[in-house]
C-alpha cells in the first residue's frame, strides 16, 4: 500500500498556492495535485524508476524529461535552488504554467469535476505516455479530502475502500476486474450484498416510496424557469457519481448542506440551468434528497417525467437522473448509500413500469467517466439487488 502521509501534509498549502496564483476552484486544484501525486509517489520520488530508452529519465514534482528537465534544472540553478526543493518545483510548475503550458491553464479552469479535471490536465500539461488515470483520480481524491476536511478524512480516502487496488495501480496498466452478471456476491464496506436479499433487510416493503427529502426540507432555492413536465413514462435511470471526496459524514445536516451545494454550482455562472440537473440525490449516509423540483410529485403520479439535465439531450428525456455522492473510479458507495439507492430505484421502477435492465451509467449516454470505472462495473450487481425488492 503506498505511503500517503508526506502528499497529505504538502498537498493543501500547494493547493491554495495554486488556486490564489491561477484562480482554480478546489477540485481543480486537486486535479492538478492529483497528477502530481501520481508522478512523484507522493512527492517520494523526484528520480524516474527505470526510465525507458537508456536517457535520464523524468524529474521533480511532475516527472519533467528531455528538453522540459534542462529547463527545470536550469530554473533551479538561476534561482539558487536544489532541484529536489519545492520552491524550486513549485516555482518551475507556476513558470510553465504562466508561460510555455498556459493553454493547460485555460483547459483545466473550463472543466467540472474531479475526474474530468485530472485527465483534462494530464493531456493538456503532462501527456504522459502510460496514463494510470485510477492512481491520478485517487491522489486527486486524497487532496480534496486533506484540504477541505480533516487528515483522518484524508487518510480514509488514501486507504479506505478498496485500498489494495491503488498499490496495484501504480504499476500496472488501466485494468480492472470487471464484475459479470454471473459474478459472486461484491462486497461494500466488508457487507455482502446478498444480505439484501430480502426486502426486510433494507427496511421498506418491496417496491414501497423509501424517505425522500423533498426540496423544501434542504432548503432550495427555487427554480429560475417553469420546471417542464413531459407526457410520458421514463424508460430507464441514468447512474452519477459526484466527485466529491469520500466523506466519512453521514448526518441528514450533511446531506442537506451537500444538495445546496449541488444546486447553487447547477444553477451558477457556469452551468446556468434553471434548477439542480438531476432528479434524486443519494449521501453517502443513505439519505436521499429530491433534486430538481417535482421530481418527487411526478414519480408519485408514475405517469409523467420531469426534463432533467444530468446528461445529453435523449437521456435527459427519457430517464431519470440519480447523483451518489462520492468518488467511485476506485471505490463503491457506503453499505448505507447502497441500500438506500437500491430502494429508490426499486420505487421508481415500480411507479414507472419499468425493468432493471433501464439502469445505466452516465457514461452510456455520452462519453464521460460518469459514474466512476469501479461503480460503472457494479451495476449489473445493483440491477440484481433491485429485482429482490420487486
């Protein structure tokens, strides 16, 4: 298992250097650390290991080679700085950035997103050869973690959920397993999922509405537009993640607080849409909140759909959006967050007429890493889960 405790203790003082020198917002900035962190093991290692066709190899924070290291090198000298120091790393990633590699700048700062931020970066600034984009999204994971809350969360985020796949990750190329439908039993926080065989199990009678907090109750602002009601059933649900950290918050409080924030950015000068996008949102503590407003009426009536705005234009019409808060490229949701995501589309298939085959991932509506490799492999295991409550 890789060491974190070093990338920890640098990554938030890096973070808010960068966001005041370039103006990035905290997931941007965590892609940016999250790169890093994968190119440097954690800022362990300035020296490439093994480096291919017999030259020197990268060097620094991010791995810089051939003509970019001389200039590195070169910047260091001029300043009176060891190669191996931050200032020195920091000074020469902020140099290029204003100069050589500002167009990476103006592409980082026009995404949304952790995952998206990492990979914008590394094709825009790195370009790496061999791309690791699990390690890179899990370093970014830890950043926002150690920035926006404690070192415990930090370090729950580096060695959490599945912990064993990162340390593979580092040094192996971008495989995982994926689960088929006739796979054994996934496990979620050390809980079988076979444990849901039984409706009991998750506390609902099959098929029956589970607690939905409507927008009312965490404090919506209300919608710019009339929401549009369509005349038709939805045929299916699309399946988000959020990118935000995997918190260890679980409270109603923290739902709330994380439905606003969802909103207000939906609603704010870069999206600009007319009210939250998706339909329901799933906290990593189980609870669930109605998104966009009537949501929650028109799945109650089963004969109308609420024109969502979670992914492409035929998604948005014919399937309803849920959002799981968290980071699922190398993770899977809460055994809290997955029952309760279980019993909400369990109701919405029942109200709609529909089958489990509707559920899919963000990503089978347009080209996105939505809802993360890891949950995007657990979905024929969530279908099966769904099917015991109808």
């Amino acid at each position: 298992m890789a060491d974190y405790r070093l990338f920890i203790s640098k990554a938030p003082a890096i973070m808010r250097q960068l966001m005041s020198d370039f103006d990035f917002d905290v997931a941007q900035s965590s892609a940016v650390l999250g790169n890093l962190g994968h190119e440097c093991a954690g800022f362990q290692l300035m020296q490439e290991v093994n480096p291919v066709g017999g030259g020197r190899g990268g060097y620094g924070w991010c791995q810089w080679t051939g003509p970019r290291r001389r200039s590195f090198e070169a910047y260091a000298a001029q300043s009176g700085l060891s190669v191996n120091s931050d200032a020195a790393n920091y000074g020469y990633l902020a140099f290029e950035l204003r100069g050589s590699e500002k167009r990476a700048v103006r592409k980082l700062k026009a995404t949304s997103g952790l995952v998206q931020g990492v990979r914008t970066f590394e094709q825009a600034f790195l370009r790496a050869g061999v791309k690791h984009y699990p390690s890179r999204e899990r370093y970014a994971e830890v950043a926002l973690a150690s920035i926006q809350g404690t070192a415990a969360m930090a370090t729950d985020a580096a060695e959490g959920y599945w912990s064993n796949f990162l340390a593979e990750a580092l040094g192996a190329a971008e495989t995982a397993l994926p689960i088929a439908d006739d796979a054994p039993v996934a496990e979620l926080g050390g809980v079988k999922l076979e444990n849901l065989d039984r409706a009991e199990d998750v506390g609902v009678l099959a098929g029956s509405e589970p607690t939905i907090h409507g927008t009312d109750e965490w404090g919506a602002a209300p919608p710019n537009q009339a929401i549009t009601l369509l005349a038709h059933r939805p045929k299916g649900i699309v399946i988000h993640h959020t990118t935000d950290p995997n918190t260890s918050q679980t409270s109603l409080a923290h739902a709330f607080g994380l439905a606003r924030r969802i909103q207000a950015f939906h609603m704010g000068p870069r999206r600009k849409w007319i009210d939250t996008g998706q339909h329901f949102t799933v906290s990593r503590g189980g609870h669930i909140m109605e998104g966009r407003h009537r949501s929650l009426e028109a799945v109650r009536r089963g004969a109308q759909h609420v024109l969502g705005a979670h992914a492409d234009a035929a998604c948005n019409r014919d399937y309803v959006g849920i959002e799981n808060e968290g980071l699922y490229t190398a993770a899977l949701p809460t055994r809290q967050q997955w029952g309760a995501l279980v019993r909400l589309c369990a109701w919405i298939i029942t109200q709609y007429g529909m089958t489990t085959d509707g559920i899919i991932g963000h990503r089978q509506c347009k080209a996105t890493e939505c809802p993360g490799e890891r949950f995007f492999q657990a979905l024929p295991q969530l279908r099966r889960d769904v099917a015991r409550l109808l």
